[in-house]
C-alpha cells in the first residue's frame, strides 16, 4: 500500500466517524431544528467546509481567547480548528507519547487534508502544546502563516490588563494589513452586535438545559457546530430552537442527577463522554468547557462607540470572561463552579491536559471543603475505557441519590 494510499484509507475513516456519530443522532432527534446542527457538522470540520458554505476567507485559531469580532469586521471568518477524531489521532505519528490528545488528532487530520493547514493561524500563547503546535505542523510538512498573540497569564493585574489590550490592538493591525482595508468602527460595531446576538441566544438555550431540557450532547451538536457557518445563520438557527423549546415547555430532569462538568475541552465526534453520561443517567446542567458553554466570553459592552472604545471593550471582555486554567491567578474559574445550581461535579481530563490535570486536584480540595460531591475523570482519544469510566459514572451516581 502506498502511502497516498494509507493516507486515503485514514481520511475515509475519520469521515466515517464524523457520518457514523451524525447517524446515531439522527436516529433520536428530539427537535426537527437540531437538523441544521447535524447538517453543518455531517458536511465536514474544516476550514474548507466554512468557506465552502460561505465564500468568506477563512482565519484558523486554536484557542477562542482570539477576539473573533475583529477578525469578521475585516472581512474574515474565524474557524476554530478542533478535532474528535480517534482515527485522526491515530494517524498522527512521530509525536510526543502524552501530547494533548485534541491537537494529535488535528496533526493527523492536516497530515489526511494538507490544504487545511495553510492559510492564516492566530495562535494565543494559553498552553505549551498550542505553542509549540507550529513546530509540529512544520514537521508534517505544512508552514502556514502564523501570527502570535501573547497572552499574558496573571489576569487580576493592572499590568496584564494593559498588555492584553496592546496585543488586541496590534491583532487588529495585523488583520488591517492581510485584508488590505483597514477596520471602520462602524464594521466592528456591527460586528459585535453579531456575536453578541449569538451570546444572547446562547444564554437562552442554557436556560433550558439549565432546566433540564437539552442533554449535554444536543447541547454540544449546536456548540461544537459554531464555527461551521456565519454566525448570523447559526444564531438564527440557535434562536428557532429556543423557541421550540419554548412552546413545549417540556418537564426537566430530576435534581438528583444533575451535574456541573468542568476540565478539557470535548470535540465532535469524539463524545463518548457525553454518551456515558447519559447511560449512566446523568444530566449535565452547566459546564465550563471552552467547546460547550464558554465558546463566548460574554457580551461586550459598546457604551463608547468610537473605534478605540469598541477594541478596548473588546479586549477587556476577553481577558475578564475567559476562564482558561492556564492564567496563574484564576478565582473566576473556581467562583463560577461555586454559583452553579448543583453541588455535584465531575472533572473531565484528556491525557497530556496538563492545565487542567494540575489544576483537579486544587478545585476538588476547595469544593470538596464547601460541601460538593466531585469525581475526576482521566481519559484519553480511545475507547478502550469507556466500560471502567461508566462504572465510576454510575456509582458516582448513587452516590448522589443517598
């Protein structure tokens, strides 16, 4: 077999996963609106498909800390590059053992689609592995153009506050100079109200999971689907499913098997998380994950209208709502478990998450001292734990009912 050959063999299965998880859902849709997620996710996660479905240039990320209003008001549309692919990262060769498993995954894929690795990346500096990512792509042959953007990890300091909002601004020269236009207040505005449109719409949607109307993995199609389309259609999209949800004004899931999930990120298709929870009968009512309920910082606020005022809101909205584990002083993260209406949570870790491997055992001693029940979950791109996570899950669960 010749290797264009085992290439196309690993494309085809990586897609099979993509069609397979696609299919299974399908089979128990519980609205016909989730249709549009599933469509978007089924045609393919790539920055191809983006631009395919919209015929905008495309700007790759691989951290959501990157203001994406800046990035659409010059003309751009973000893609967040993620992947689930457990074939994906069983193609990726040559690589550190306990590397962060997602970002394995995406190397074998930009190994399967090299088209998908050029362009323009805008790397914030969050994790060691997202630094370093650069370095391994070039490995597998790919030098796209990259534009660092570095992220300051003391947060509640004057100085990493100013220091952000200079690399914000120098962000927006950078995407003035690649367009070849420069960014109007008025386009930013515009922009802003966009995403903050899709916020707002977001929020709704977590009201009823909140009340235990959206199981996590619907609630994980609609938000691992973000980055697929516009975000005006998406939040169209978003929006016709609240109200559904509205009319039917269904009956939620009981208190007692509700949880909090918090830790690494989790990526279509790559849910066998999400199904285990839901085997082991337990309904997640909230997260922190920055695949899932922290895709957005929050709206940003547009009191000064100037083009100065809306970048500088823009910065600090940023910088204050992300809840990365990698910033050194981070009591938001720890206060927003705290206000959560439930005082059970399970911590999900991907083998080679180093950020939030070190910081589970600080956050389970201080929710263990208010109280919380929490159990932590180690995994990785594999499914050969999947019956050991699922015990723990279901005696985690029996935990809470007595």
């Amino acid at each position: 077999m010749t290797n264009s050959d085992r290439t196309a063999k690993w494309a085809e299965k990586a897609r099979e996963e993509e069609r397979r998880e696609v299919a299974s859902l399908r089979a128990c849709l519980p609205h016909p609106e989730y249709h549009y997620f599933l469509d978007l996710l089924e045609r393919g996660v790539s920055a191809g498909a983006l631009f395919q479905r919209t015929g905008k240039p495309v700007v790759n990320l691989l951290c959501i800390q990157t203001p994406l209003e800046l990035i659409h008001a010059a003309g751009f549309l973000p893609f967040k590059q993620f992947s689930g692919s457990y074939s994906g990262a069983s193609f990726a060769g040559g690589l550190p053992a306990l590397m962060c498993p997602m970002l394995q995954s995406l190397l074998g894929l930009m190994t399967m689609r090299a088209e998908d690795a050029l362009g323009i990346w805008v790397l914030p500096t969050t994790c060691d592995w997202i630094v370093k990512f650069p370095e391994m792509l070039s490995m597998k042959g790919a030098v796209p153009k990259i534009h660092w953007v570095e992220l300051p990890h003391l947060k509640e300091t004057e100085r990493g506050e100013t220091l952000w909002r200079e690399e914000v601004f120098r962000f927006k020269t950078f995407l003035e100079t690649e367009s070849g236009r420069k960014i109007r207040r008025e386009a930013l505005r515009e922009s802003v109200l966009a995403y903050n449109r899709a916020a707002d719409a977001l929020s709704l949607l977590e009201e009823h999971r909140s009340a235990g109307r959206v199981p996590f993995i619907w609630f994980l199609a609609v938000t691992n689907s973000f980055f697929l389309d516009s975000p005006e259609h998406w939040t169209d999209a978003v929006l016709a499913l609240v109200k559904t949800l509205d009319s039917k004004g269904e009956a939620g899931k009981t208190a007692s098997a509700r949880v909090f999930l918090a830790g690494s990120p989790i990526f279509f298709p790559g849910w066998k998380l999400p199904r285990l929870l839901e085997e082991a009968g337990l309904y997640v009512c909230g997260d922190d994950l920055c695949s899932s309920g922290r895709i957005f910082p929050g709206r940003v606020d547009l009191s000064d209208e100037s083009l100065w005022g809306i970048t500088a809101a823009l910065a600090e909205r940023y910088h204050h709502g992300c809840l990365c584990p990698t910033f050194a002083d981070n009591d938001r993260r720890r206060n927003s478990i705290f206000s959560q209406k439930t005082k059970a949570v399970i911590y999900h870790i991907l083998k080679g998450c180093h950020p939030c491997d070190i910081e589970s055992y600080t956050l389970e001693n201080a929710l263990k001292a208010r109280g919380y029940r929490f159990i932590r979950l180690e995994t990785g791109y594999t499914a050969e734990d999947s019956r050991n996570l699922l015990t723990r899950l279901e005696a985690f669960k029996q935990s809470l009912e007595n």
